[in-house]
C-alpha cells in the first residue's frame, strides 16, 4: 500500500493489543524496526523524526506523545532531559502540570525489545503488561513531542469528527475514485 510492504497476520481469538504483537511476532520475522499503530487513534507524527529520536536514544521503544488535560483517560508521561520516557500513574494531578503529554499509540519498536516476551501464548496488553515489563527489565523507552492532531476514533464522537477531516476525505474520494 503507497509503496509500503504490509503483511496479514489473523488472529483465530482476540489476544489483546500485547498478544497481537506477539502473535505477529511469532508469525513474521522482524530483522529491523518497525512500526506498530494502534487500529483506534489517528495521530499525525512525523514519523522519520520518530524513528531519529529513537535511534538516537538507542531505545527499544519509541512513543509518540500529544498534548492532553485529561489525566484519567491517558496515561501521562514524563520525559527526561534527554527524552527518555516515564510513565507517571493515572490521575495523579500533583505530579503533573494542567497539560501533560500522554502516549500517542504510535510506536517505533525495535526487534530486539520483544525477545523477553517470546514465551506468552496468551492474550495480553501491551499498555499494561508488555511496557511495564520492559521498563523493569531496563528497556529503553524515549518519547517524541508530537503537535500533529490526534482522534481516538475508539470513541463515537471523535469518530465522528474524524470523518470530516481531510485525510479521510481524501481517502473516501480515492477509492470511490472522484
């Protein structure tokens, strides 16, 4: 698709957005990085500069991060100095200033970060089993500051505004071929 190599890998039973990953995974080999997007957001990143910030970093997980108040549906984040990423509990207001930065669902994975989680043949979340694993197994996590729109169009209202944007505008004409 648009000069991009996609494989299909489907799931006999839903194992979760971590089980997913792992499922793929298994059934594909991943000798270099990667992206992995969440199917339920739209986030406009610039995705080369994601893939430098990680590169940089050396990390084995790359985040991109929007500007957000609501500290209860998305998880705030924490970048250092030198942008590498912590996450900071849900709600936790006295820790975080009015608008923090939250994850994205736009990651830059390197290969070399899923190898702990080769043995889970299970359902599992990436957000809150897979990233807290990694990050006690020292894993490097590093976050880009994203400004591009972002839409959970997981919820119907966003979903709704979604279908006016221009991107999927432009999508509906292509295809119906206008």
């Amino acid at each position: 698709f648009g000069g991009c190599r996609i494989e299909y890998v489907l799931e006999k039973e839903p194992l979760g957005t971590g089980g997913a990953l792992m499922f793929c995974h298994e059934s594909l080999v991943f000798e270099e990085s990667f992206l992995l997007l969440n199917g339920d957001t739209f986030f406009a990143v610039e995705l080369s500069a994601l893939e430098e910030k990680a590169l940089y970093n050396n990390a084995d997980w790359g985040f991109s991060l929007f500007r957000t108040n609501n500290k209860v549906r998305y998880l705030p984040a924490h970048l250092s100095e030198s942008d590498e990423l912590y996450f900071l509990p849900q709600g936790n207001s006295k820790d975080v200033m009015q608008t923090s930065w939250a994850n994205g669902g736009v990651y830059w994975v390197n290969p070399r970060a899923l190898e702990p989680f080769h043995k889970y043949q299970r359902p599992l979340s990436l957000e809150s089993e897979i990233f807290p694993a990694a990050a006690l197994l020292g894993q490097v996590f590093c976050g880009l500051r994203c400004d591009g729109e972002f839409i959970d169009i997981g919820l119907p209202l966003d979903y709704s505004r979604a279908q006016n944007m221009s991107c999927f505008l432009d999508a509906r004409n292509y295809k119906s071929g206008r």
